[in-house]
C-alpha cells in the first residue's frame, strides 16, 4: 500500500510541475528585421535618410581604403628600393619609420574593410 500511494503522491506532484511550468511564458528580446533592398548597409528603420547616410559612408570608407592602399603601396616600393641600394646590415632611422608608418597604414586598412555601414 505505501507503494500505491508514494506512487500517487509522485504523480501529483509531478503533474503539478508541469502544469505551474506550462503557465510560465518565456520573455524574449524583440526581433530587429532588416528592410529589403538595402543591400550590405543595414539600417534599423526604413527612413531613407538613415539609407543614404549609410551608402555615403559606405563610399567614404571605400576611398580612404583605396587612399591608404596606394600610400601604402608607395611606401613599400620606396623601402624596398631603400634596401636594395643598401645591402648593409644597419637601417636608418627613416626606413624604420617608412617601415612602421606602413604597419600603421596596414591595421588602418583592416579596421576599415572590417566596419559596415
């Protein structure tokens, strides 16, 4: 007899669980959707200004990209002219500096292809 009646109270215990669980409702966040056709600038409402200014940005970050690259480029062929005249094993101070300025321009290059707009 205990059995059968630790068996019952087990059975509405757990039956009394799962009825106070199913009345609890999960809060989730809001969804964020993104307008059609706007391409690879996201933009949190559909206000064309927001649109335009993320495009005008877009095309800015483009440039300076483009600006960086060819500056760096410039300055890679100048140090490499540099230490192909001097095949000594001594730098000077202005290699040196060519040499950071084009790390310098390198991470800038990778900070800017990694945002979006």
């Amino acid at each position: 007899m205990t059995r059968q009646s630790s068996l019952i109270v087990f059975l509405s215990v757990f039956l009394g669980t799962i009825s106070v669980a199913s009345g609890q409702t999960p809060r989730l966040p809001p969804t964020i959707t993104q307008p059609q056709g706007t391409g690879s600038a996201p933009v949190a409402s559909g206000d064309d200004t927001q649109h335009q200014q993320a495009l005008a940005a877009n095309q800015q970050r483009q440039i300076e990209i483009r600006r960086d690259t060819e500056k760096m480029a410039e300055l890679t062929q100048e140090l490499k002219d540099y230490l192909a005249k001097n095949e000594q094993g001594v730098m000077s101070v202005d290699a040196i500096k060519k040499a950071e300025q084009i790390e310098k321009l390198a991470r800038s290059v990778k900070s800017k292809m990694k945002q979006s707009f």
